[in-house]
C-alpha cells in the first residue's frame, strides 16, 4: 500500500492542481468534501454521494463521539465500513462543534469539558482524547484538535489563541499513531493577522504534518477579509502539502479560495440548503419554494446531469416542497452535491488545460447573472 | 396498443394468478401497489420503486385535487409523466380521503362538498367530477368514486350507503371516457353483510367495468371479519376480471386475501412504517429503535436483497433512526416496499408451482415467530 502523499501536478498564479494518495484512495485536488456528520451525508446514499463524483467525505467527531459513541463504531471497523463509504473519510477534532454546539464549555490549557447538547451529559474533550477517537472512527485524514478563534478578535485575544492551539497541535501529533495511508492535518490559526497566520505556519511545519488547514475563516468576517488573509497565508505555506480551508462556503467562496492557493474544502452548504429548497445553479442560488416554479417545465439547472434537474420540472421540484415530501429534499441534496462538485471538476480541468483565470472570471459572471427570467 | 385486460393463468383453491395487460404495461398479480399519495411513493426515488419490482403504483385523488391541482398536472401530461412513473398507475377516487380528512363535509345525492385540511378551501366532489380529474391526472386504472360505508354499520344504513354508491358507479362509467388500455373499476360495497355484497357485485357487473375492487374493509372490523366477508363475496364476481382489495394490509392480510381469491392491494402501511422505524420482516416487525439494535451488527433481514439489509448492520439503522437522520427512513422504506413486493412475488411465484397452500402456512408460521433473538 503507498504511504500518504501529495503530488502538485500543475499550478496557475497562485491556484493549484494536485492529487492525493491515501489508504483509501486517491483524490484529484481541487476537491469538495460533502459533509456526513453523523456517518450519513443527510439525505442521500452513498452510492448517490459516490455518483456525483465525490472523493472524499467529511464526518464530525462532536456528534459520533456522543453517538453512537467512538468505541461502538471501533467495533464496526470504523465509520467508513459502518456507513458504507469505500473511499477516504476526513474527520474534524470536534473543537468547533463543541464551541457551537455543546453547552456550559469550560477551556483550560489541557483541553475542554462540556455538556452534550443531546442530554447534557458532560464530556472532556483534549488534544489527546480528539486525536484517538478520530483513530477509533478510521479516518483517513485526522485533523489536529484546536480552538476556532472566534471574530473578532483583537491581536492579543487571536495571538494567545493560536499559540495555545499550537500547543495543542505538538500534543496531537504526538498522540496520532501512524499507519500507511493515513494522514494528520495542522490547523493554521492567527484570525485575520498576517503575523500570526506565518508564525502558525512555522509551528505547525516543524511538526511535519502531512497536511496543512486554514481554520478561523468563514466566522463571520465576511469575503474579502477571508480573501485578503488567504492571500498572506497560503504563500507562505509548503507548497508540497496539500492544503484545507475548514467550513468553506459558497460556490463564488470556493473558486476564489481555490485562485488563492488552496486545494480541499467542505462545508454543509449544499447538503443543508437543499433540505430548505435552495438550489444551486450556474446562475446563482434558487428558491424552488417560490410560487413563480409552480408552472415552470423547466430543469432547476439546464446544465446540470443530476436526476433532479434530467428528470423533473422545476414545477414538480416546488410541489414536492409545498407538501413536505421527502423526495424534495432528497433530490434537491442531490443536485447540490452534483452542483458542488461539477464547478471543482470544472476547475479541476480548467487547470488541467492552463485557463483557470478565464473560468474563474466566466464562473463569477455567470453566477452574478441571477435565475433565468421567470415564464410568462 | 392493447387494450385493457385481463388473463387468469392459474388457480388454486380461491386464489388466482393473472396478468393484467395495459396502455402503461403488464402487471402480474396477485401484486402489491405502493402508495405515492402526492404524486411521490415517500422517500423513494421512482428508480428505487422500480428496483423493488413493482409494477404499479397508486397515487390519491384527494391530494392531488389539492395541490399541485388537476389542471395542472393536466398540462404537465399527467401525475405518470410529472413525476417520471413509466409504469401504469392507479388512483382512488378521492371518496375514501374526503371522508377521512376532509373537514365540514356534507354528503347528498349528487356528491360531496367539503373544505380542504390544508388551508380551509372549499371543494366539491361528485361521481362526474372525480372521474375527470382522475382523467386529468391520467390514471392507468379510474376508480369509481363511492362512500366507504363506516363500520359497524347496521343492515339499513349499509343498504342505503351501498345503494348510493351503485348509483354514484352508474354516473361514473357514464362519465368515463374510453381510452386504448386504460380501465374504471367499481367498487363493491355492504359492509359485512353477505346479501349487500352479493347485490353490490350484481349491480357492478351491469356496468361492465374493466375491475372490481372490494371497498369498505379494514376499516375496524378486523382480520377475521374481513376474511369472512371476502369467502363469501369473492365467489360472486366474475372471475375473468381482476380483483382489487382496497387499503390493505398487513403482510398476513395480503398473503390471507390472495388465499380468498383477490389480485390488487395497496396500502400505506409498508411506506408509513418505514418512516417510524418500523421495518418489516419474514419474521415479524421489528421496531428499529429499540436500544436492543444498538450493537447489533447483523441485517434487519438476512433472507432481503435491499440495500438496507445487504450493506447495513440493524446498529447503523438504529443509529440513523435516533438521529432522525433521513437516511434511515428512506432505507427503511425501501426495505419494506421491497419486503410488500417479496411477499407477493413468492406467492405468485408458488401460484405458478402449484404450492401456494404451502407458501401461506409457511409465511404464517414464519412471521408468527417473531424477531431473532437478541444478542447476549
């Protein structure tokens, strides 16, 4: 089995095309990781995940850990071979969840207790405990445990943040076992300081990670700030590692960060707004609720090669939504995800063939184009 | 094309095997129908109610007179065309629906007037105007619209009940418009009263509809009396129509009907279930959501081929079900779709052998069983 690595195949201005090699197969960067936080990317198969040519999910170890709890799904070989996931799996430390979901959390140097926002029940999560679970849930790719600076926050608040993180980030390379194919991933932190996001950068290389994440974006600061501290950041990342932008975002977000220099993200966009009946298409986000569908024969995306948008009108879309059928929200994840993935495969190719500045500007123009003109 | 018809193949004892031909394709039978209430069999793709092997599936006036509305589905070609069905489909006539969940309802010779549970709207349904709209919603099988006569009911009121209804069948197949392949069934009625049945099929029969279905069971009267009304009032219809046995059942209330000479069934149990953790199985249900599944690595069923029982461990069932995650309703679903078509494939199956006294006194013994045993 080859060991885990990372090949920079090609590269446009500051974006990237790459691929990495895992114990669970290989994954084509630019990629879209889609979100399965409780071992099931919600609403959909795997075989429809696998179908939209996704290479790699995401699961978080905030909610396995309370269920079904780490040392079940050990017993069941993992969360891959538990939900039937045959290609690589990333699990996150459980940090952000823990800030922005559990309850009366108390940080300390050592790590964070909390209650569960299930139960209540209370729960300890450290560098070293974040770093075993994600073994005993299989992940591919394990992320370092460390604390999401919260924005804003000024330069004391975000220095003494991140440097606890970097602590922390020498106590879970410790703590991770190696084994052939796996990879650990560090978290840059640092806010939007320019200083602090090299001085993170420089802690986290010397441990060697075989990845590297930007953490503390997409909280809130808005576009252009998270653009702005891409481009301070990334250039003074290795470049022969791939690199992570955590929880990132919206279709416009991911382009841009890929023309800034990084190669993997996930977010539970796509996933989540199809549950409330937002479509994405290369014309921007659609309501498929709004009444204006009702009549419309149309496929929600022209382009589009999913089941939702070959096979149905956006007037059946909207009506499955008005009743609360299932089936909508089913189909509508279902071209999200199609969605997500057809515009990093595009990019993907784009940089294949050296004209990644022409797609990313068409991209942009188009999306900005708003929904087709409604029948009349 | 063909026209609508019927060919009985075999027979043993009262049960039968036949073939019903359609504009919309073949249908063996005895045959399971899911139900797809608003134009979608919930939670299942079309693709994944074809894989289950049904060959026809049932969708409810009621609903669609509400939303999306007759006229346009009319427009979109039907509720086969909008929702991407390629099969035949069948619709009831409403009747049983506005009885159920209609409110303010008032019924007269003529037909009935009630306000939508939805939003309170007024609607009126009459023999003439459910066959259109079933015309519209272009239904492979119409059914005539008729009261389902409540149970119990005393001889009089069933009489009286019964009698309107064979008038209301009358104005139904007058007001049916002949298709190549398409076919009305009427709707025999009177309750648990041998001689009403016997007059229902009489008046039926003038009428020459392409099928009989038997309505006004599994209302309360339970398995013993229902049984009891179909020993006595399958004889009298004709057998070279089929026989549609409305609303049920149970598994053992399909495998004991087709033993008393029905070919049709439907009913919401197998779909609703799934959604509430309930799958079912050779040997008995199984309530998904007891903790007794938690660690459980084998399938809900070990004899079902569905995804749910080939690539998932009852514990990941379980898990998804406590998450309310959608996956697990939709695998659950699909494995009780898949059991209803299972079930009724062995007996047509056994039919065609000559064995389906001992394929039912098997299924009864086996589901009397009840789950396996628990894990220690």
């Amino acid at each position: 089995m080859t060991d885990f690595s990372f090949t920079l195949k090609k590269t446009e201005g500051m974006a990237r095309r790459g691929e990495i090699t895992t114990a669970h197969g290989k994954i084509q960067t630019p990629v879209f990781m889609p979100v399965g936080t409780a071992a099931t990317v919600k609403a959909m198969t795997v075989d429809d995940v696998w179908a939209t040519g996704a290479m790699i999910i995401l699961a978080n170890t905030y909610h396995l850990m309370l269920r079904p709890g780490p040392e079940r799904v050990e017993r069941f070989g993992g969360i891959r071979k538990m939900m039937g996931w045959e290609g690589p799996l990333l699990t996150d430390s459980g940090g952000f969840q823990v800030m922005s979901l559990g309850d009366l959390r108390t940080i300390d140097e050592d790590g964070v207790t909390f209650r569960s926002h299930l139960d209540g029940s209370k729960h300890r999560l450290t560098p070293e405990r974040s770093t075993d679970i994600q073994r005993m849930l299989d992940a591919t790719i394990t992320m370092a445990f460390d604390e999401c600076t919260p924005f804003p926050a000024d330069h004391d608040v975000a220095a003494s943040s991140m440097r606890m993180s970097m602590r922390w980030a020498e106590r879970c390379r410790k703590a991770f076992q190696r084994r052939q194919g796996y990879g650990q991933f560090g978290i840059v932190q640092g806010s939007v300081y320019e200083d602090l996001r090299r001085e993170s950068v420089e802690k986290l290389e010397a441990l060697d990670f075989e990845g590297y994440a930007v953490g503390g974006l997409a909280v809130g600061e808005g576009q252009q700030a998270m653009f702005d501290t891409l481009e301070f950041t990334t250039p003074v990342m290795r470049a022969d590692k791939p690199r992570y932008l955590m929880g990132v975002g919206k279709p416009g977000d991911i382009i841009g960060s890929i023309a800034r220099g990084i190669d993997m993200f996930d977010c539970v966009m796509p996933t989540r707004s199809g549950r409330t009946g937002q479509g994405f298409t290369r014309r921007g986000p659609v309501n498929i609720k709004n009444a204006r569908h009702a009549d419309d024969p149309r496929p929600l995306d022209e382009q589009c090669q999913c089941p939702a948008c070959t096979r149905y009108s956006r007037a059946y879309l909207h009506h499955l939504f008005r009743c609360d059928e299932v089936l909508g929200l089913m189909l509508l994840t279902r071209h999200n995800i199609t969605y997500y993935q057809d515009i990093t495969r595009a990019a993907r190719e784009a940089l294949d063939e050296g004209r990644f500045a022409a797609y990313h500007k068409e991209f942009d123009e188009t999306y900005a184009l708003g929904d087709i003109e409604a029948l009349s």
